[in-house]
C-alpha cells in the first residue's frame, strides 16, 4: 500500500487481532481499515500503546504538504474528508467516504488515546456538546410537534361524533384512505 501523504510504501504491522499499515520510511503516517481505529482509540486497549511507541527518527519523517486533499490508498480515486475526531476538536483525521479508513499523523493517536478514557465517556461529551449546540432548537421543533398532534387527536375526537363509523379508516371493505 502507498502512503497517501508521501507517497513511500507502507509496511503492515500485526496489532492484536488487527493489522495496521505504518509509513515507517516516510512521514511516520498510519492507516486504520474500516473500525480499525475503534479498537485502539482508548488508553484502557493495551494493543494501541505498541502503534504510539512505534520508534520514529526525525530523518524518517518527512514534511508533508496537507494544503491539499489526500487520496485514499485503497482507492487513489477518492479524496479522503477531513474532520475532527471527537468534540474536543484536538485531532483532524483523513477518511474515505467510500471505505471508511482513516489516515493519521504522526502523534495523532497519542493525542486521540488521551482525550477519553472510555467509549461512555466519549459519548457523554458528544451528547453534552449536540444538547448545548442543538437543544433550544430540538426544544422547540418538539413543542411544535406535541402542540401539532394534540390538534389532530382533537380534530379526530370531533369527527368521531359526526361521522358514523362507516367512514374511519380502516372500517370500509374497500380499503382505507
């Protein structure tokens, strides 16, 4: 595999169950595969520490250019998306929209192991941020929708008295509207 960053090969590492292409030639990059990363974002997965402490000289790693977008290394068609990691927006990561790997920088999943020391933890910062970002608006579209469904349970009420039963959906033979 070439590293989309520098362009060097990229040398397969087994980690645990799961196996991880490094740039240890070049600029010190890694390549997670779909859900890769999940397993060894947290401090507590001890499989990570082996990629973190993975040995680097400064002459291996090279200067990249990330003025533009890389390409994914599995297919050089597609320009990967960059994003931040979690809410905390210490990490920008590269993934592909079409495989769902993920290319980090050097020193990237040091900083991305230290932000949460567990998935719950990560979670609860994620539902605190989108109810800080979101929640008057949710609010208020939840109101508008409660204040919405009392009008059509009322109007339902008035024509249960009204209209016999024949006309209620569902009570006709040849089907309901």
């Amino acid at each position: 595999m070439i590293c989309p960053a520098c362009g060097n090969g990229m040398t397969e590492i087994a980690v645990g169950d799961i196996k991880v292409d490094a740039c240890k030639d070049g600029c010190g990059g890694l390549w997670f595969d779909n859900f890769e990363l999940r397993k060894l974002d947290e401090p507590s997965e001890s499989a990570g520490e082996q990629l973190v402490a993975l040995p680097r000289t400064p002459a291996q790693l090279r200067q990249v250019d990330r003025s533009k977008p890389l390409r994914c290394p599995k297919d050089p068609g597609i320009a990967m998306m960059r994003h931040f990691w979690s809410v905390k927006r210490q990490v920008t990561v590269d993934e592909c929209p079409q495989c769902r790997g993920v290319f980090l920088d050097p020193g990237e999943l040091a900083t991305i192991r230290s932000e949460y020391a567990t998935e719950a933890e990560r979670h609860q910062a994620a539902d605190a941020y989108f109810q800080e970002m979101f929640g008057t608006q949710l609010a208020a579209l939840r109101e508008k929708d409660q204040h919405t469904a009392e009008r059509a349970q009322h109007l339902a009420r008035m024509f249960r008295f009204i209209c016999p039963s024949h006309y209620l959906p569902g009570k006709q033979s040849w089907g309901a509207f």
